[in-house]
C-alpha cells in the first residue's frame, strides 16, 4: 500500500513539474545552464527547440547569479543586446525581466548570455539559471 501511495507522489509531482515547462501564458523553457563561479559567456543552443519567440528571460533556480548582457540574433540578422534593468543580480526562485525580441515575423536564431555565479567557492552552489521563451502570438487571419 505504502508503494502505491509514493507511486502515486511521484506521478502527480512529475506531472505538476510538466505542467510548469510550458506555462499556459505561452512560456516555454529553452535551456538550463550552469554558472561558473568567474565571468562567463554561454552560448545557448536552440537547434530543435522553440524559435519563434516574443520576449525572452533567465529564471535562477539555484544559487546567485549576476546578469551582465544578453546578446540574440535574429533569422533576418538583426542583432540586439540587453543590459539588465536594476542591479542584474537575482537568487534562487527570482526572474530577469523579460526582454523584447525585435521583428515581428522573425525568428531567434542565436543567444549569448554574459554572467557569473556570485558567492564563495566552498561556501555557496554554483548558480543554475533556466532560459525561458515567450511564443509569439498567431496573427488574426
């Protein structure tokens, strides 16, 4: 009975992280990555994944991370780069602002993102931040 019952936890917790992915307001998670503990630039792959993208942002889901500038490409080559808004430092459960993707018809192509893990070495976690993409809204026809 006792494994039944756990059985049934791990299904409703599996599923309810599911349902967090891909929020029902159009979010969906494109990557997770790892910050080093010194200034880093990662660039994030988006072969296979969600492209056609209104707004972008970074949620850390462990540790502190400090947002220095977020690079995109776009698939008609336009190029942007964003500064964080206030301090660009966020902890655990916290969320970048989301960011504007220029065009209107394009597509995102390539993301660097510029950042470093605040904290000691043996004190703190390295920070983990997700990447997440805000899908573009279907035109009214």
């Amino acid at each position: 009975m006792k494994n039944i019952l756990l059985l049934g936890c791990l299904i409703l917790a599996f599923s309810l992280q599911l349902a967090a992915q891909s929020d029902e307001d159009g979010w969906v998670r494109l990557a997770e990555k790892t910050v080093s503990y010194k200034a880093e630039t990662d660039n994030v792959s988006l072969i296979g994944k969600k492209t056609n993208l209104s707004k972008i942002k970074l949620t850390c889901v462990q540790g502190t991370v400090k947002l220095k500038h977020i690079r995109v490409e776009m698939s008609d080559g336009t190029k942007k780069e964003y500064d964080p808004k206030g301090t660009g430092v966020f902890s655990k459960g916290m969320s970048s602002f989301a960011f504007e993707l220029p065009g209107k018809d394009t597509k995102l192509k390539d993301l660097e993102i510029e950042y470093d893990s605040v904290g000691a070495v043996a004190v703190t976690k390295r920070a983990k931040v997700e990447v997440w993409g805000k899908e573009r809204k279907e035109k009214d026809e």
